[in-house]
C-alpha cells in the first residue's frame, strides 16, 4: 500500500504462540516491564507513550495471527505507517528483546483496483 507516507511495511514474526492474545503479551511484557522500571507503574494508556523504536509507540502496533506460530505486526495509525526504516528498528527492537524467532519485514501487498 502506498500512501502520502511512502511504502508501508509489515514484519513478519514467528514464535511459538498458541494465539494472538499469547503473542500480542509476549510483544508487550518487555517494553512495559521496561517502562516499570523506569516510571514506577503501567496504566494502560500508557502503552501510547512506551516507544518501541524512534517514533513507534507500542500502543499503535497490532498483532494478528496469519498461520500457525506465524504472525503479521503493523501500524494501527494511518497517518503513522511502519515506513521501511521503521520497520527494521521495529524488528531490531523484538530482536534485542527475543521475543520471536524469526523476523521478517517486507512491503505491504498492493491493493488491486
């Protein structure tokens, strides 16, 4: 999909999750473990607030199961896509915290017309 923005990108990700509840968990726990350690509690508004990479909040990353253990990571805001550069510090980010085991980040698939 292209957009004002540029490319949007996904990341690919697989892990050994049951569901999308366990995975999107399993995405979350770190960065928020991370941000009690630095603010002193969670609210879950904050998740808006804990950056995953430069200008990528958690809050606006969903998490879908696509195939078994495998799963599709993007934006949730439209006018903040996972621009390619932000995907890759995305993916760097799961990948400092071990979250998945594999890691992919590829283009959105265009939309036919």
């Amino acid at each position: 999909m292209t957009n004002k923005h540029g490319r949007e990108y996904r990341l690919i990700v697989e892990g050994l999750y049951q569901n999308e509840s366990e995975a999107r968990r399993a995405l979350h726990d770190p960065f928020i473990e991370e941000w009690v350690e630095k603010k002193g509690r969670f609210r879950i508004h904050n998740l808006d607030e804990i950056e995953v990479a430069k200008g990528v909040s958690l809050g606006s990353l969903i998490l879908t199961m696509i195939d078994e253990d495998t799963f599709e990571i993007l934006s949730n805001d439209v006018n903040l896509p996972l621009t390619e550069k932000k995907a890759r510090m995305v993916a760097e980010a799961l990948q400092r915290q071990a979250i998945f085991d594999e890691i992919d980040v590829e283009p959105m698939e265009e939309e036919a017309t």
